[in-house]
C-alpha cells in the first residue's frame, strides 16, 4: 500500500487527476470507478478543469458507480445516480448510458445486483477506482462486518453512517434511507488500482486502521492491505494518527518518477 500525504485537497486531486489523465490518453476505452461523498470533489473539478482545457475526453470510457440507497424516488437530489450526474458525468463527455450504478429502485433487488456484477466484467473491470472512507472504516457502503468476499449486494447502513449523512438531507437522519446496494468488498477489490482519499481529523482513526490496523471486518477497508495496487491519499489531519508518516512522506519524496502514481 502507497501512502502520500500532501498539504491539501486540492494538491491530492492534481496527483489522481494526473494518474487518470495518463490512463485515458494511453487508452481511452479506460474504465472508472466513481465515488459519491465529499472526498472526491476536488477530484471530479480538477478533471472537469482538464476536460474543459481540452486535456482529456470522456468520450469513449465508461464508468460504475460504488453504490446506491434503495427506495429514493428517481428525481431525489441525494440519490447517488443524480449526484454523480451533478458532480461530474454531466460535466463531461461520457456517452449516453456509459455510467452506470446499481439500481436501489429495482423490484428485484438480487437479480439487479447479479446484472450489475455482469455489466462490470461485460466492461472489463474496472481501471482506476476512486475510494472515498466513512468514519466507521466503511468503503463503498460495506460497513463493519461486511464479508471480506462479499460482492453487489443490499446492506442495512449503521446509525453512525446514517448521522454522518444526514447532512445531504437537510441535516434530517431519518430522511436518510435505512438500505443501499454496494459492490462489494471483492468487487471493489477486483478493480486493477484503488485509489482512496481522506482529509480532515475526523478520518484519521479509519485510516490509522486502514493503514496501519490488522486487516479485520470490523474496519472493511482494511481489505485493501491485500490489494497489490492500492494507493491512499491523505493530508496531514487524515494521516495524523499513522506511526511511519514520516517515512510514507520520505518513500513518496524520493519516489522514481517513472512509476507515477
Ligand atoms: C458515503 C459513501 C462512501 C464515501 C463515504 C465517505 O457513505 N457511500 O462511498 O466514501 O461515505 O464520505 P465523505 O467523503 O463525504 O466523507
């Protein structure tokens, strides 16, 4: 696992950004993976800006979405399809139909998580994922407890996830669902590089686990420590708690600048 620290959100969102410019000039058939929440903001406006510059097209990649919550009406602000639209597929030139994210407003909830799983391998997996963390270690929607092999399924999102949230819905935790469907751990895990960011103090004892921590159900994304191209992406509130900071900033400082990200 990579460790880089780096003074801000925006100096983390030029490095990734970077990564998946070199990726969709090398092969513009690339495919992302895109995550809701906070975390990727910076990222998704840093693309826009090079896609605006006439740096990068989205024209032929393709993208999946982590998750989604069951039950919000298809016109819902917060339902994650319609933020992803907002934030960044909107923005750029993805195809009509090339993003796609699990259906949480399916009448049969299994069979939609099985076509999801499909339409990624249809895809050819994912290239680049980006990973956002909540609070509890969760990654993607599998909170504390998730299978370390599960795949697209609905889970029951934890209180603290439903708190941590409710801010997207006007402050008010009980509009927040109580059900999303997720890629699971090892769908997630099935993407070739994953790319988490966190900032702020308020991730810093996930990521002390995620990085740090035995790999356990308890902090979900502790999986990662088995992925052989995982990089994590802090500043310095997120990585405050880590023990080595010091030697990820000294291994990143002296990194060979043909491995890029
Ligand atoms: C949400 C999403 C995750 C996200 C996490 C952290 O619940 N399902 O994909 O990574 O919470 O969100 P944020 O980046 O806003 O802190």
């Amino acid at each position: 696992m990579q460790v880089v620290i780096q003074p801000d959100a925006e100096a983390i969102a030029s490095l990734v950004a970077d990564e998946i410019e070199r990726l969709l000039r090398q092969r513009p058939e690339t495919v992302l993976g895109l995550a809701t929440g906070s975390s990727p903001l910076a990222i998704y406006d840093e693309l826009v800006r090079r896609y605006e510059a006439g740096r990068i097209s989205f024209a032929r990649s393709r993208a999946f979405m982590l998750d989604e919550y069951v039950g919000l009406p298809a016109d819902h602000p917060e339902r994650y399809r319609n933020v992803i639209e907002r934030e960044i597929a909107g923005r750029v030139d993805f195809a009509p139909g090339a993003v796609q994210g699990p259906d949480g407003n399916a009448e049969d909830i299994p069979a939609a998580c099985e076509q999801y799983e499909a339409a990624i391998a249809e895809a050819g997996g994912v290239d680049l994922q980006i990973l956002g963390i909540g609070s509890d270690g969760h990654i993607a929607f599998n909170e504390p407890g998730s299978s370390l092999a599960s795949r697209t399924r609905i889970k029951t999102l934890t209180s603290q996830t439903r708190r941590d949230n409710a801010r997207f819905f006007d402050g008010d935790v009980d509009a927040v669902p109580h059900h999303c469907l997720t890629q699971g751990l090892a769908t997630i895990m099935s993407a070739r590089h994953l790319v988490l960011v966190a900032t702020g103090a308020g991730k810093a004892e996930a990521v002390h686990h995620l990085v740090e921590g035995p790999v356990s159900a308890m902090w979900p994304a502790t999986v990662m420590q088995h992925h052989p191209r995982a990089t994590v992406l802090l500043d310095a509130a997120a990585a405050s708690r880590l023990q080595l900071g010091d030697y990820y900033r000294e291994v990143f400082a002296n990194k060979p600048a043909w491995q890029g990200l």
